[in-house]
C-alpha cells in the first residue's frame, strides 16, 4: 500500500471534463456529483480533510459510483480514478461501518460456510424454474431474474438454435485438432461463479482443453475480495489476496479467470498484498479465458445459427483493456452472428453489489441499454461476468425481452460439442 | 421590515421552491455536491455556487428564471462544464442553472441542413445523429466529446476545422431565449435567413452574459467526400511557424492547421490516444484538405506536402486511412487533458496572433518560460494564429501560481504587441477580465456594458463576468437601474445563499 493509500492516483486530473461522457452515472443524472470529475473532486476534498467522510452528501455520490472504469481507458492524462475510489471508499468504510445490507450480502455470497449453504438453497430455488417466473422490475422480482439468469442454458432466447452441424465432420476437417503437447494453467473458480455458475466453469475445462491447455485445481483458493475492496473492506481483501498468492504458488503457471471481475481484482494483487513484488508476479499470471483461447485462435467448432450481441464487461473492457479476445472467441463460431451495440462499452449497472444496494441507479444505467437490445433482438446476450450475466438477465426477463445470457465460453463450448470434439 | 430581510426570507424557501418547479432531487444544497460545481475546465479558479439546479426541460429552465427573477437573485447558466476561462462558475450568492439534462436534438431536417437542439445536446453527440444523412455539425473544439451545444453558442466556440468553415457563430440560425426577467424570445428567423439586427450574432458569444439559449438551431454541413490528412514535422519550432504562413500564402485553405510542440507531442504519445507522432520532432504540423472531388483534394495535398517540405519539413505523412485519420485527430484533441502527465496543475492560456508572427511570437514565449522556469507546452490552431500555451506547474509549491499568473500576463502581453487579442475562442470569463483593460478602453467597455443592459438590466445572469466593471470606476459610468445601491433587489441576495436555500 502506497503513503497515500492510493489517492496520488487521482494527482493528474486536469479538471478536462473527457470523462463525463464515458460515465454511465454521469449519463443517467446529468449531475457533475455523480460523474468521475465530480467525485475526483469529492476524492480529493476527503484526502486533504476539507470535506469528512461522515457527510452524507459525499457518501451519497461515492456510494453511486459503479466502479465500471469506464472513465479511465478515455482519460488522457491517465488518473487511477478505480484506486483513487477504493482509497476514499475505505476512508467511508473505517468512518460508518458497512451498511447492514452490503455486510449481508458479502456474506451470503463470499463467507466460507454460509455461502456454500445460500448457493445450494439458490440453486434448488433455481431449479424449481420460480425465479424464472417471478422476474419482474420491483426489488424481489429482479433478485428472482438475476437468479433466473445463473441457469445453465442451450441454444438461445425462444427459438431453439439450430443443431446444425452435430456430429457432422465439415468443419473439422479443415481444423485439426492442436498438437499434443499441453500447457498447464490453473483455474480460479471464485465464489459466485463456483457457486451458481460451475456449469460455466465446465465449460471452461473443455474448450481449454480442445486448445490444448490442461487444467488444474487449486483446492486452497479463496474469494478474490473484489467485493470487499469496493466496499472499503481493505483488510479483508487483502487477506483474501494474501491466501490467494500463497494458494497458486510462486512458479510461472497461468492463472485462468473466467469472471471479469475477479480477473480485475486479482491483477491489482500487487497494490494489495504485503509483498508487492509477490503480489506483481501473481498478477502477471492471470489470464482471461478469452486470452488463453485467443492465443490458441482458438479451434472453430461447428455452426450455431443464432445472433449474438457482445456485451463487455466494464472489468474486462476497462479495468484489464481486453476487447478482441472474446470477439476472436466468438469468431471461431461458424455462422454465428455476432452484433455490438452502439453502447456495448457503457456498464450495464451490475457493479457487484451496486445492483442490491443502489437499485435506483443500477436500473437508471441498465435503462439506455436494454432499449438499444430490445430494438436489436438478438438471441443471445454474452458477457463474461456473473454480475453481468445476471443483471442483463433480469433485465431482459423484466423487460420480456426475448434474449437469454450466457458467458462466451458457454457459446464456444456448445458449438464444440456440436463439433464432436468430446465424443 | 427593511427590503434585505424580506429578500432573505424569501431566499430561505428557495431550493424548497425551485424543488417544487424541478423536482426536489434536481436541487442541490449540500456542500460537496456544490464543491463538485465549483470548477470548470480551467481549475485553477474555484467558486462554490450558493444553490445547484438541473431543470429538465425549457419550460422549467423559464419557471426557474421566473422564479430568481421575482427574487432578485443571480445565476449563472453551465452547461459540462469544460469551459476554459471560468466563465460558468458561481459564486455562493447566485444560483447555477445546469442545463445537461436539456439534452434531446429535437429535429433534423436533412433536406434544410438543419437541426434543432437543446442546449444540453453534446457536440460531437449532433453529428453523430446527423450521420445517416451524410451531414454533420462543423464546429469541433477540441473537447467536444464532452462540451454542450449552448456551451458552443455561448461560448462562440471554435476548433480545429473553424479554419475553413467558420466558428460556432457561422453555424447558429436561430435562438429561443430565456431572458433574465424569465421573458422567452425569438432571435433570428424561423428558416434561419437574416432578419432585422443581427441579434443571433450579437448572442453568440455572449458567455451567459444575455440570458440562457433553450433552443439552438444550427447549420448542418456534408460530409466531405474527400479528405487527406497530412503529418508535416519540424526539427524546429521556428520553421513550423514559418511553414504555416507560407501554407495560408498557397491560396489553398486548408479543413485545419494546427500545431503542436514536443512538450505536447510526448504528452499525448504517453497517453492511450498516442498517435504515432515522432516524439523527437520539435514541433508536428497537422493539416487537413478536404473537398468533394478526390482528384482535386489529392493535388491540394501534394501541392501543400511541397510546400512543407520546402519549409522545412523533415517528414510529410499522409493518413493511409480513416482510421489513421481519426488517430491523428483523436491525439490532438486530447492533448489538452494530457497536459496532466507534465504536472498536477495546469493553466491553459488562448490568445491570437496574426499568422505572420507566429514564429516570433513562439520564440518569445519560449524565453518567457525559460525566464520564469516553466514549463510551457504548445497546442493550437496554427492556421488563425490562435495560440493555447498550457503552463504546468504544481500548485503546491508556495509561490509557484503567482509566477505562473505573471507568466502568463507576460505572454498575453507579447501577444497583444504583436497586434494580436486576448482570447481566440475561450472567453473572457473570469480568467481574463485582468486583460480587458489593456485592450478596450474605457468607452469600449462602457459600450459593451450598455449592450449587455440591455438584455439584463439587472446584471443578475452571469454576474462578474467578461466586463470588468467593478474593477475601474470612471468607465464603469453607464447609468444602471437606479436602485443599484441599497434597496436594490440584489443586495438582499447578495448573502450566503446556500445558507439560506438550508
């Protein structure tokens, strides 16, 4: 941790105002409190003491900032606008506590023995297809969607994608299988995405292992503590990051995430942990799965016959700059159609916890964006972040929009089943 | 009961009564949520506004002036906010009237060429829409992907490519006002023709000084069907400026002139909008052509790529493609919000220079910064003469922001003297008041006064602003309203209004 604890990030704002437009709060009020420069200048006033931590007025617009990012990649001077707002969330945090809800919520989906016990609950209520019935806007009827959207799926929104190519030998012909050497990596498997999305993790497994990557698991990993940073829970997330690096070792095996979030979370180790240097290296490692099947191409599977809008997620898009990879992913789909929205770039309103504790905004944010999709319709939304996943889903479900969600590599994995390739 | 209380009273209820016209969440009253309002584009000057309103259509915009007129209070209208000479700050005695939800561009009329928008519309956001019918809205200052249209019109906004096609006063047809009584009115003509006085063009540029624009209509140019785009760089600062006057001398007008210097160049290339430009020039001339026949542009290209070879040019490049093109342009635009890698604080300065002393006039500069030990880094549109010094310092250093204010006194004063003014395209503001003086005279001013009289006799919209007239008495003599002094409906407002908007 710096001096300054993350606040000299924010030292070169220029006060230029390119920000404002890539700010989907900013969007949604129109208000300077709620856009980055605005809270840079909240971030700053609470460095130097002029203005306190227990003033609702700056808790109210740090407390609706998103976190998306999505004002950094624009920033020309560069501003660490993501570390400066963990800095001021932690001055809020060690002032008022955590919000009763916030500390529900984190443990529900993060403790070590309450969640696997909320998951297992979840996942029958899931699987008695309720949650897919009661997706509506009011607060219950969206948490409903938002578990709806965690199902495992085939194919897309109500047409049922065509089997085209199941078995068939065409395409392989032309793509043989890649040699038989393999490298190593191993999976970070998080605590929602373990919990509520294993089937993604699946998924995972197999088309890495079509592209010639051998998986491994790593029993003493714990939650990456992204939850816990954004909501001014440094210690604990630092000691969630310290169990990590020692989990995953000090040798040069990739780490493979497919969250967005998590992969975020784990490549700022190095401002985390107490042994930079360690926490660096550990973060070198980690890898998006779009990376990894990127790098490998990755192998084309067989036809789906389905449009499919990309939707980045902010912490992928922004926090680690990855844009082509996933698109290079779906790619290797044959006839699938992939479609981007004018607004792919802009935050859906997940924002892990944000959805649950500023339902307001986050539906505010969500708004713009399901208009654009329910004019596109496509069959299919992916996005590769549990959050985004379910926020989109239970958007659309509220919206009727006929659209599902699923995580890219779900796509891929399905075209590669089509394929044959784990006969 | 004395005329001061009663208007004390009254402002004790006013964020109560502007949330009754607005919506209460659309009234801010909170201190950090003022803080965040206290600063433009130029954040060396900060002014915390008494009371923050966002209404969300005209007919508020209008209830809201009502309002503040009945009371005698002052505002002041904002737009983003990206100004660059604190023209759209309020002090703790005036409300801040900000227009970004007024947001909607109400027509397109692609057969006409023109567009009707909301004050709030942002620039780059009109031609994008204005797209799919080949059209687009010309004036492009540098931060137009954030600025607002009614900033522009305020303002007189210029930018990169108002070179050939004219600043934002060119493009403007037609206003509907909010005048400072909450009185609406119509400037120019509904088809945008010229009707009666030049009342469109005497707002434009009037930095909020006349009222608020709820409605802007605007010329909508095409797209040009060819355009090349040349990178010219120099290995000294002097043969770039010569270069530039012997480009205008050709006959052939460029889209664009514009000049940075390596200071600007490194900036922008350590930034994510690098565009390729060589770090190890010291300075890289941008030029654009553009026309509606390919043939015709090309040889304009090759014509002016001479010429700069001939002046010195190490390197010409043309942009293989849009997508180089918008490279190009992207790094120049932003080079202003890179100017925070040099050093936390930054002053941006934007004075003009007859072309022709461009060479002087930067050499001068460069002994200016020299002599006072800063950084100066330059970006501008070299093609008006119109010069944007950006001064970085670090303001925590004691005594450093004085240095930095005399250096920048010392410019414009080279500036002037090389026959030159005192803002191409920023405004006067508040940054520049200081300057006025030294190039109107007293009747000048007093005339300028007299005319923002007449759509504000009070002086209640923008107060302090761009006429320095509290500053000088004996040319401040136009007669004001009578009740100036006390009685007057303002000097009962002038408290803390935020203290009593509590």
């Amino acid at each position: 941790m710096t001096e300054r604890g993350g606040f000299e990030g924010l030292d070169s704002c220029v006060h230029c105002g390119f920000c404002l437009q890539a700010c989907p709060t900013f969007l949604a009020t129109g208000d300077e409190s709620d856009s980055p420069r605005g809270r840079i200048e909240l971030m700053r006033a609470l460095e130097t003491g002029e203005l306190a931590p227990a003033d609702p007025g700056v808790a109210l617009h740090l407390d609706r900032c998103l976190g998306c990012r999505g004002c950094e990649p624009v920033c020309p001077s560069g501003v660490s606008y993501g570390r400066g707002l963990e800095a001021a969330r932690a001055l809020l945090t060690e002032r008022r506590g955590v919000p009763p809800l916030v500390r529900a919520a984190l443990g529900a989906l993060t403790g070590a023995d309450v969640s696997r016990f909320v998951y297992a609950v979840a996942r029958l209520l899931r699987a008695s297809g309720l949650p897919r019935r009661l997706a509506a806007w009011n607060r219950l009827g969206f948490a409903m969607g938002m578990l709806a959207a965690t199902a495992p799926k085939v194919g897309g929104g109500r047409r049922r994608s065509v089997e085209v190519g199941r078995g068939a030998p065409h395409s392989n012909l032309h793509h043989p299988a890649p040699s038989s050497t393999t490298s190593p990596v191993l999976l970070f498997r998080g605590c929602v995405m373990e919990g509520l999305f294993s089937h993604v993790h699946d998924a995972t497994i197999r088309t890495l292992q079509v592209n010639g990557y051998e998986i491994r698991e790593v029993p003493a990993q714990v939650c990456c503590g992204a939850l816990h940073a954004h909501a001014g829970l440094r210690d604990e997330a630092r000691r969630l990051a310290q169990t990590n690096v020692a989990a995953f070792g000090d040798d040069d095996t990739p780490i493979v995430v497919n969250s967005a979030g998590c992969g975020a979370m784990l490549k700022e180790y190095g401002h985390l942990v107490d042994t930079p240097a360690k926490g660096r290296a550990f973060a070198a490692r980690v890898r998006d799965v779009s990376e990894l099947l990127a790098e490998r191409g990755p192998r084309p599977g067989a036809p789906l016959d389905m449009t499919v809008a990309y939707d980045p997620p902010c912490h992928l898009l922004h926090a680690q700059r990855i844009a082509e990879p996933p698109e290079r992913m779906l790619r290797a789909i044959p006839v699938m159609r992939v479609i981007s929205m004018p607004d792919a770039a802009q935050c859906c309103g997940s924002a892990g916890l944000f959805t649950l504790v500023e339902p307001a905004m986050s539906r505010a944010v969500l708004a713009p964006k399901l208009a654009s999709l329910a004019e596109a319709r496509p069959q299919v939304v992916a996005t590769g972040n549990p959050g985004c996943l379910m926020q989109l889903g239970a958007g659309l479900a509220a919206a009727g929009v006929p659209a599902t969600v699923r995580h890219p590599v779900e796509l891929l994995d399905e075209s590669y089943r089509g394929a044959g390739y784990y006969a | 009961m004395t005329a001061g209380t009663a208007t004390a009273e009254r402002g004790g209820s006013l964020a109560a009564a502007l949330g009754e016209i607005v919506g209460a969440r659309h009234v801010r009253t909170a201190l950090p949520e003022r803080v965040t309002f206290a600063r433009d584009g130029l954040p060396t000057h900060r002014h915390v506004p008494g009371v923050v309103v966002l209404p969300g259509s005209r007919d508020e915009v209008v209830a809201v002036v009502r309002l503040l007129a009945a009371l005698g209070v002052p505002f002041v209208p904002r737009g983003a906010g990206t100004g660059l000479s604190g023209g759209a700050l309020a002090d703790d005695d005036a409300v801040l009237i900000v227009l970004t939800r007024l947001n909607r561009i109400l027509a397109i009329d692609p057969v006409n060429r023109i567009a009707v928008v909301e004050p709030g519309v942002v620039n780059v956001r009109l031609s994008a829409a204005a797209a799919p019918h080949g059209l687009y809205y010309s004036p492009d200052p540098s931060s137009q992907t954030a600025c607002t249209i009614g900033g522009n019109v305020a303002e007189n906004a210029g930018g990169p490519h108002c070179l050939k096609y004219g600043v934002t006063a060119t493009h403007v047809l037609g206003l509907e006002v909010v005048l400072a009584d909450g009185q609406v009115v119509e400037l120019g003509s509904p088809g945008g023709e010229p009707w009666g006085p030049d009342l469109v063009g005497l707002f434009v540029g009037s930095e909020g000084n006349f009222g608020i624009a709820t409605r802007i209509r605007v010329r909508l140019l095409p797209v040009p069907r060819a355009i090349r785009t040349l990178l010219a760089d120099f290995s000294a600062l002097r043969t770039a400026g010569e270069a530039v006057s012997a480009v205008i001398a050709s006959g052939i007008v460029p889209a664009a002139l514009e000049m940075m210097d390596q200071s600007c160049i490194n900036a922008v290339e350590d930034s994510v909008y690098a565009a390729g430009y060589p770090r190890d020039a010291a300075a890289v001339l941008l030029v654009e052509l553009d026309g509606c026949r390919e043939e015709a542009v090309a040889a304009d290209a090759d014509t002016i790529a001479g010429i700069l070879r001939a002046h010195g040019a190490r390197g010409v490049l043309s942009a293989a493609d849009a997508k180089q093109r918008e490279r190009l342009w992207q790094g120049r635009k932003k080079a202003f919000g890179a100017m925070g890698r040099l050093s936390r604080d930054l002053v941006v300065q934007d004075a003009v220079v007859p072309r022709s002393t461009l060479p002087d006039v930067l050499e001068a500069i460069g002994r200016i910064a020299t002599a006072y030990g800063l950084t100066v880094s330059n970006v501008f549109h070299a093609g008006d003469g119109n010069l944007h010094p950006n001064i970085s310092f670090d303001g925590r250093v004691p005594g450093l922001k004085a240095r930095v204010d005399q250096a920048s006194g010392e410019i414009m004063a080279v500036c002037i003297a090389a026959g030159g003014t005192i803002t191409g395209e920023h405004g006067i503001g508040l940054d520049k008041l200081r300057y006025m003086p030294l190039i109107f005279d007293g009747d000048a001013l007093a005339a300028m006064r007299a005319v923002r009289l007449v759509f504000d006799p009070l002086e209640r919209v923008n107060p302090g602003k761009v006429v320095p007239i509290h500053a000088c008495r004996e040319w401040s003599g136009v007669r004001t309203h009578p009740g100036r002094e006390p009685g007057d409906p303002r000097a009962g407002a002038r408290g803390e209004l935020s203290e009593l908007a509590r």
